[in-house]
C-alpha cells in the first residue's frame, strides 16, 4: 500500500466539528484540481465518515458533494 507524503488525516482528524465544517465549506467553489487536493478531499470524507455526523446530505457512496455550504444542527449535516 502506498503511504502518503501528505499529512491531512491526522490534521484533520484534530480539528472540531465546527472546524472540519469550516474546511469543507472553504472547499466548496474551488475548480482546482490535483493529486493533493484529490488526497485532501478524501481524508476530509473519511473524516466526515469517521465522526458521529450524519453527512448523508454531501456524502453518497464514494463521492462527496462540494456544491454547496454547509452547516450543522445537532450533529445533522445541513445546506447553509
């Protein structure tokens, strides 16, 4: 298995909440595209993932939906 150079996983892993929203919604309109940003964006789902949110508004299957800003109520991923 290849081993990352990029250190996104546990950086996001030590953000709030609110934080890992604030990071998400940074993201959205971004057209920019790369193989870090490909890594980044997957360490962001799967942080989404790995949390007690419920993110099935921006996360379905494999994919994550970057359309939109989003918010939290009660632990429930909503549009801003």
């Amino acid at each position: 298995m290849k081993t990352s150079s990029y250190p996104f996983k546990a950086q996001l892993a030590l953000k709030s909440d609110a934080e890992l929203i604030e990071t998400f919604n940074r993201e959205v309109g971004n057209g920019g595209w790369g193989s870090a940003r490909a890594e980044f964006l997957a360490a962001l789902k799967q942080e989404f993932l790995n949390r007690s949110l419920c993110c099935s508004l921006i996360i379905n299957g494999n994919s994550m939906s970057l359309s939109r800003r989003i918010t939290m109520d009660g632990g429930v991923i909503r549009f801003a």
